[in-house]
C-alpha cells in the first residue's frame, strides 16, 4: 500500500470497519486513535532538514523503500510520516508499506533482537539486494528506551517518556540517521 492507503487505514479502523485482531481489541483502537492525531501533526508540521532534502534530491537510481510498520504502533507515528515525506522528494524511490501483521509482511528476514519490531524501513535496489535497514526507531530513543526499562518504569511513563523524546526531537534524528545510511551508499 502508498501512504495515502496507510492513512486511509486510520480512519478504517476507528470507522470500525475493520475488526479482526487486533483491532477488536479497545486499547489497540485506542492507540491507532491516538497515532492517527500524532502522525497527522507531523503531516501538517514535520520539517525536512536541508541535508535530508539534498541528500535524498540527489539520488540518481532508482530505490523501493519497504516500510513495515501497523497503525498501532506508537514510534511509527512519529516516523512514518517523515519516512513518507522523504520518499516524496525523489521519484525515483518506491514506497511500499506492508502491515507487520500481514500475511504478506517481510517482518520475519527483519527482527530486531528476535522480536517483530516496528516501523523498519528496508531500502532496496533495483535488483532487489538490501541496501540498508532502518528502524525499529532513532538511536536517541532507542537509548532512552533501554534505559527506562532497566529502570522498570510502568508503561504509562515508557510511553510518556518515548512521547517527550519525539515532540522534542521533531523528527531530525530519523533523518540524519536515514541521510547517513544513504551517503554511506556513495
């Protein structure tokens, strides 16, 4: 699916015409519920860095992004929508978004310490070889969050604090990190 289909999918399952698992479930709904608002926030007022934009305006081949991720997901919705942004400057890269949860989803060739985590940007060439993986979020937070669970926070405060991490972060670290896994192509 484009992004326009992902985004689409939002108001699908608040709708409630999707149900199946685990959107049957009213936490899950209510997380998709919250990440629609947040992911259009960064729609509306998420910043392209200039070294993001020259660097991805200056790729000459052709790329197929493969973002796996699910409306649910919390840390997709603070980096779906710049990974989004980003493809949209070049067209010569493909985004593709599989549903970690689908039967399609390339999430098992992409776990992250044994575990299906998301959103993972797989960046492929032409030929259909992995450039580059990406995710499942920005080193920064990646750190915080390892470091809130050896602390044994409740989930409330992970949540809080991964929160505050992206509101003051805005986007700019999953850009340098996909900006340098990009210049390391050359």
């Amino acid at each position: 699916m484009n992004y326009i289909e992902y985004t689409q999918l939002y108001e699908e399952i608040l709708s409630g015409k999707i149900t199946h698992s685990p959107y049957n479930d009213p936490h899950f709904v209510e997380y998709t519920k919250l990440n629609q608002s947040r992911s259009h926030r960064w729609d509306m007022k998420g910043v392209l860095i200039e070294q993001c934009i020259s660097t991805i305006q200056s790729i000459d081949v052709p790329m197929h992004w493969i973002l796996i991720t699910e409306p649910w997901c919390g840390d997709a919705a603070h980096s779906v929508p710049f990974i989004a942004k980003m493809a949209a400057l070049n067209p010569l890269i493909h985004l593709e978004i599989q549903l970690r949860d689908s039967d399609d989803s390339e999430i098992e060739s992409y776990l992250t310490k044994g575990a299906k985590s998301i959103p993972m940007l797989v960046a492929r060439n032409s030929f259909g070889e992995d450039l580059f993986v990406w995710g499942p979020r920005p080193q920064g937070c990646q750190e915080l969050h390892q470091t809130l669970k050896a602390q044994e926070v409740t989930f409330e405060e992970l949540k809080t604090g991964l929160q505050q991490w992206y509101n003051a972060d805005k986007g700019v670290s999953i850009q340098e990190e996909i900006v340098a896994q990009l210049q390391s192509l050359s």
